[in-house]
C-alpha cells in the first residue's frame, strides 16, 4: 500500500484528534522527544550574559571531556532551579546558543593599535601585560596624593572600573576595594545599577 503524503498527513491528525480525545496523553511523548536531544549531553549551569537580571542557563554540551575531543554546545535553557528566572528565558536568553555557536565570535584578546585600520590578534599573556603596563602608568602619571586645601586624598582620577552582569556581589566588593584601596580611583560602577 502506497501513500501519498497528504494522505500521511490527514491520517496523522486523525489519528492525533482521537488520541487526545480517546483520553491518551501526549505528554510523555513530546518530553521524550526533548529528552532524546540532551540524553547524552554534559550541563553546564551558568549566567546570561545579556543584563543585570542575571538569569540562571543550562548549556548542554556533546563531548565527554577528552583532550582530543572538541565540546559541541547543542542546546541552551532557563535553568528551572535558578531562583531568579525559574526556568524562564527572554528572546536574547534564548538565543544564547546562536552567539556561543557564531562563527564570528571573538575566542582571543585583539588589539587595535595606535594609527592602525585593523584588529590585530594577541596572547592572553600579552593582553594581561599591556593593560597591566597601561594602569601602571596612568596611576603612575595621575595620581593626586594631596588637594588644594592639603588634605590627604590619595587618588587617580584617570581610571575607572566598569563592572558586568554577571558579576557577583563578592567580585564587585573585592574590584572596588582594589579600585579605591589599592588604585585609588573614585569611579566604580557596574551594569547591575544600569
């Protein structure tokens, strides 16, 4: 017996309509079906990185964690145990998956130097040194020890700390003891407050 596929297409809708009427219930089904694309998977639970929601995501992975196995990331969801979201997940939450699989993503430091048109690539180590170079010598050029008036203020106007949304409260408290104690810049302000 041949059958065309409008003909497979009526016989399953019918077959669905009394299903349902019939009183059999789908839902096993489809979580069978959502549950044949993770089975194998390794759950990753992390933050979105989007805003100062701090939503609660399950990334799950293929790939068991081998040297010469590359982690492939095949699906993305609001993390039901997360207090914040409970599950839940905005457009650009859910859309998560599509930048971590972009193929234009950024995956190493790039700098732009000074007179230059193009992005230039550069090591993790040689990111850390420039920039560590670069707040030595902005303090270094800056820093105010005393006002006007003589008081003692200690500071560097010249730099500021700019926090993410994905920071937590023990990252912000340890960066704006850094910042004031350490660098001496009054300006501290994270995305959470935006």
């Amino acid at each position: 017996m041949s059958t065309t596929r409008r003909e497979f297409i009526k016989l399953s809708s019918v077959g669905g309509i009394a299903a349902s009427v019939l009183g059999f219930d789908l839902a096993p089904a489809y979580a069978q079906t959502q549950a044949l694309k993770i089975s194998s998977t390794r759950e990753t639970r992390s933050t979105c990185p989007y805003c100062s929601v701090s939503c609660g995501v399950i990334i799950h992975t293929l790939g068991d964690g081998a040297k010469n196995v590359t982690p492939q990331v095949v699906h993305v969801e609001g993390d039901p145990d997360h207090p914040i979201n409970r599950g839940t997940l905005c457009p650009k939450g859910a859309s998560l998956e599509q930048d971590i699989l972009n193929e234009r993503r950024l995956t190493k430091p790039q700098v732009r130097r000074p007179a230059s048109n193009h992005w230039e690539d550069i090591s993790w180590d040689e990111a850390i040194n420039e920039i560590a170079h670069a707040v030595k010598k902005t303090r270094d050029e800056h820093f105010v020890a005393k006002d006007a008036n003589g008081a003692t203020v200690n500071r560097c106007d010249a730099m500021g700390w700019i926090g993410g949304c994905t920071d937590t409260n023990e990252l912000n408290y340890l960066a704006i003891k850094a910042m004031r104690a350490g660098l001496g810049s009054p300006y501290f302000e994270t995305q959470a407050r935006v």
